[in-house]
C-alpha cells in the first residue's frame, strides 16, 4: 500500500506596526503625509476634554508646533460650559487656529488617523474653529455643524426642556454648568463672549 504523504505549507506571518495594531496610525496616509511636507492637524476627544496639535511629520519623528487642549477655557477664559460638547470643541479649534496663525501657519492638513470622519462631529467642531480662525483647511463645508449647534443654542433648548420633564437628570446633567454660575438658557450668549475673548489673541 503505497503511503502518501500530504505536507502543510507554513503560512508566513506578517509582522505589522504596533500603532497601527491597537488602531492608532494609519501608516498608509501617514506616508503621504510624511512626502507632502504640509503641517498635519490631528483632534482627539475623550471623555472630558478635546485636545488638538499641529504637527510637521518627517521620517525621524514629529515636531508639534502648536497644541491645545479645551481645558485652558476653564483656566484661561472663563468658560462655563463643558469641556467635550460641540462648543468647547469649537472653542479649541478656534483658539489652535488662532495659535498657528500667530506663529505664521497658514494651512494644515486634516489627519484624523484611523478613525473615520464623521460629519457635524466635536472633531467637525473643531476643524469649524480652526477655519473661522484663519486656518486653511480644505474639509467640505457641508461636512461642518450648523451655527445653532456650534454656539450651544440646541444645550439650551434641551436644557429647557429637560428642565420640565426630568428635573433629577436635569441636576445630573448640568450640575458642573450651574456649579460654575451658567445660565443654561444663556449657553449661546456665554460662548460669544469666550469666543470674543479668544479673537483678541494676537500672539502667544
């Protein structure tokens, strides 16, 4: 009886990237990015901030030339509201935008890694500010949040609302607002006067 002998190829492993394993880098766009020579603009939001960087990236690392994190509202500017919604995502934007054209960054590229880009999102917010800034960024208009949502007036509507229906999630929800002395109606006069403030930034 003739033995036949069947042999298993070994299937070859492929090693890849670290950062592109746990879904942080996409090496794909990173290396265009890397030949187009242009600032790269990169947003993250957590649970309660929205932090954001310009970077210039080259093969031998990357060099942040300007950084900013929604937490110098509170410190800095007076800010009452909360640290991750779409105002405060605006609001750091605009003060990121502001800080790269003080130091003569005229345009940036959007990088938003692996994550996809979600229009009308806090990172939409944030790409918002940084344009009305003065920050070239070339990102669909249609892809952007409307004004109302921008300067917080639907957090005021809900808020009202809310305040009728549900006055335990009402506490719940706004209770570091009100702590902070915010007239929750007032939501969009109060991210006007931030914004004024940070329109007044000349330099850093």
């Amino acid at each position: 009886m003739e033995l036949v002998i069947f042999q298993l190829a070994r299937a070859e492993y492929v090693q890849t990237f670290k950062r592109r394993r746990v879904g942080k880098t996409d090496y794909h766009r990173r290396r265009g990015l890397v030949v187009g020579k242009r600032p790269v603009f990169v947003l993250r939001v957590t649970n309660k901030y929205v932090y954001g960087q310009i970077f210039q990236l080259s093969p031998n690392g990357d060099l942040t030339l300007c950084s900013v994190s929604s937490k110098e509202l509170l410190k800095s500017y007076a800010w009452k509201g909360s640290c991750k919604n779409l105002p405060a995502a605006y609001l750091a934007g605009y003060l990121l935008g502001k800080k790269a054209v003080a130091k003569n960054i005229s345009e940036a590229v959007v990088y938003t890694g692996v994550n996809r880009f979600v229009h009308g999102s806090r990172i939409a917010s944030a790409i918002c500010g940084a344009k009305d800034a003065g920050l070239s960024l070339a990102v669909d208009k249609e892809a952007l949040p409307k004004g109302d949502r921008i300067n917080g007036g639907h957090i005021a509507a809900f808020a009202k609302k809310l305040e009728v229906e549900d006055v335990d999630a009402y506490e719940r929800i706004f209770s570091r607002a009100k702590a902070a002395g915010l007239d929750l109606s007032d939501y969009p006069k109060h991210f006007e006067e931030v914004k004024g403030a940070l329109s007044r930034i000349s330099s850093e």
